[in-house]
C-alpha cells in the first residue's frame, strides 16, 4: 500500500452505542436488542402473574369459608398491586437491576450514563410496565422498542434508563499474526491517533475476512484500509490486508507491552502501600 498525502482526520464525535467515563474513556456497549427484551419480559410476567395467582390461591384457602365479597375483591387488588408493581420495583432495586428474565438473558437495567439503577428508576419503569406490558400485551412496549436506537420501551424512556447486554460470547479465535514484511515496519509506525471502535472493527473483519467470498474479502479490505489510513503513519507498501494485519498487531503488542508495564509499577508500590511504619505492630 503505497503513502500517499494524508488529509486532515475528521473525528467523529458521535458516540453511537459508547459511552463516555468521567475520564473521557469510551466504553462499547451491547444494548439488548428486541427480541431478548420481549423474551425477558414474558418470562418476568409469567413469573409475577403465578405470583398474583398464588397469592390469590393461599387467600382463597385459607378462607375458604367466608364470603364476603368486599374483603375478597380487597385482597385481590392488594395482591395485584403487590405482584405486578410492588415485587418488580424490590427486585429490580435489590439486584440492581437484574430479575428472573433479565437473568435468562444476560442483561440488566442500567442507567443512561451506565450507572446502577435506584428506587426511583425502578418505579417508574415497573408502573409504566402496567401500562405497556400488562395492559397492552407488550404492544405498546415492543412498538416504542422498534422505534428506539437502544430497544427502548416507554418506562426507559420515562426513567431515562436502558437494557444492557453482559452476556458477551467468549473469544476463541487466535489473532494473525505480524506478516514478516512489515516487521521493520512495525518498530517506527504511529497508530496512537487509531480511535478504539474502527480498531475494533479491523479485528472484526480480520476475524471473519476468511469466511467470506474473494470479492468482499478484497472490497471490505480496502475500505477499512481508506479509514483507517489517516491514522498511521508511515504507511507501508502492502496490500490492504496485510496493511490491516499489521495494524492490529502492532496495536496489540503496544496495548499488551503497556498493561506489563503497569503491572510491574503496580507490583513496585505494593510494598509501600501494604507495608507498616518502622516499628509499628501489625496487629
């Protein structure tokens, strides 16, 4: 790949699905699309409607001989409103966003900045949940997902919250290797400007560019080649692929030589930080 004149980068400022710390460090994460949400709340509504019904069982059989039809329809609200608003809000909070459903499939309720949820998240969510989900049969919840960049229901909306995919499969593939060619390469290139998603998307396609027909294999590469291009320098005399190659190897060997580093400074100061003053009993 031959160097050419390099344009002036232009950085996206849209963040997308990351989000920014406090310390400017933006993290990728997985919003849970609509099909696992719709499977999750089916699951938590099940569950928290045999709740209502053996909490009505327990009422019934216990009493089984009174008939007063005002303290029945009384129960039977209170176990409603215990089961379909009250239970949701304390298990919700209590998990920090976990229920049964969400368990099943891997997500949790977090906060749009990417915090815990409270009380008050919580509520919010589990009464508009009356609404959407109990009273419209997910109707009114699935169409405000559809609509929604991060599958969003009404009550996420209101709560300013959101469902976070954590189940991530495991990585089992083995990265390629540095060509030869580009060793001498390597030792002087600057790639500190690569920004971290399109790094992540070069290990994507490198992941999957053997899969896939000789003809996209070559279109994706050069693509990915044309952006990620502004970024390096030196550039080296290698096709895009190799080019692609070299770049996250170079970025992982980097990534990988800095976190030894840390370590080593961090196994330095442990002594200081765990040790005693001179003479003073460790009780």
């Amino acid at each position: 790949m031959k160097e050419t004149a390099r344009p002036t980068a232009a950085f996206d400022l849209s963040q997308g699905d990351e989000l920014v710390t406090g310390e400017a460090v933006a993290l990728d994460v997985r919003p849970a699309s609509v099909i696992l949400r719709a499977a999750g709340s089916i699951i938590d509504t099940v569950a928290y409607v045999a709740l209502y019904l053996l909490i009505l069982l327990a009422f019934f059989l216990s009493l089984a001989e009174s008939t007063d039809s005002a303290l029945t329809q009384a129960v039977s609200i209170a176990a409603l409103v215990f089961a379909l608003l009250v239970v949701p809000v304390l298990v919700e909070t209590l998990t920090h966003g976990r229920s049964l459903g969400k368990l099943a499939i891997g997500a949790r309720i977090v906060r749009d900045d990417g915090g815990a949820i409270s009380l008050r998240h919580a509520f919010i969510r589990a009464l508009t949940g009356v609404l959407e989900i109990i009273m419209t049969l997910g109707g009114l919840a699935a169409t405000t997902a559809l609509l929604n960049g991060r599958s969003k229901r009404l009550g996420d909306l209101l709560a300013g919250t959101y469902s976070q995919h954590e189940r991530v499969p495991r990585n089992k593939a083995v990265p390629r290797p540095l060509p030869e060619a580009l060793l001498v390469w390597s030792q002087t290139v600057d790639i500190a400007r690569l920004p971290d998603r399109l790094a992540r998307r070069v290990a994507q396609y490198l992941r999957q560019s053997s899969h896939l027909t000789p003809l996209t294999r070559e279109r994706m590469g050069q693509s990915l080649a044309a952006e990620v291009t502004p970024f390096v320098f030196p550039l080296p005399d290698a096709p895009a692929e190799f080019f692609l190659v070299g770049v996250a190897a170079v970025r992982r060997e980097r990534e990988y030589t800095a976190l030894l580093l840390e370590r080593e400074r961090l196994a330095r100061l442990t002594p200081v930080l765990t040790g005693l003053p001179h003479g003073f009993p460790n009780r």
